[in-house]
C-alpha cells in the first residue's frame, strides 16, 4: 500500500510541477491551421476506421456467443443453404 502511495505523490507532484518544453516556441499556440480539404480527408479516414470496426465488432459477438455455448456444452450446428 505504501508502494501505492508513492507512486501517487510522486505523479501528483510531476504533474503539479510540469512546466511547457523549452523547445516549444509561440507558433505552436496555432491550434487549426489545416484547410477543409485536409478536415475532409481526416474525416474520411475517420469514417474508414469506425465503418471497419462494425464487422471486427460484430465478429468478436459471435466468437464469445461461441465460446460460451462451448462452454455449456451446447452444440451450435452449422446451417447450410
């Protein structure tokens, strides 16, 4: 538990003490700079990874379903069509 402790104080005061990078100079307070064709694109990146996580999602439901049927001994036949 003291080990815990430590470790807390010691992040607590790292964050506390925290001051900005001596490297970082006023250009960087820029926060957008990028037009809206580099925010289109970003976007469609974004649409890209979200739309591929759908099937990844819906895949990993059914390899738990599986798993879990396994589990209980219940046998999942395959359905031909």
């Amino acid at each position: 538990m003291k080990a815990l402790s430590t470790v807390i104080s010691a992040a607590a005061i790292s964050l506390v003490t925290s001051t900005a990078a001596f490297a970082s100079s006023g250009a960087t307070s820029k926060v957008f700079v990028s037009g809206p064709l580099i925010l289109l694109f970003l976007g469609f990146c974004a649409l890209v990874v979200v739309v591929q996580c759908v099937p990844a999602i819906i895949m990993l439901v059914g390899m738990i379903r599986g798993t879990v049927s396994a589990k209980t001994g219940e046998m999942v036949e395959a359905k031909n069509k």
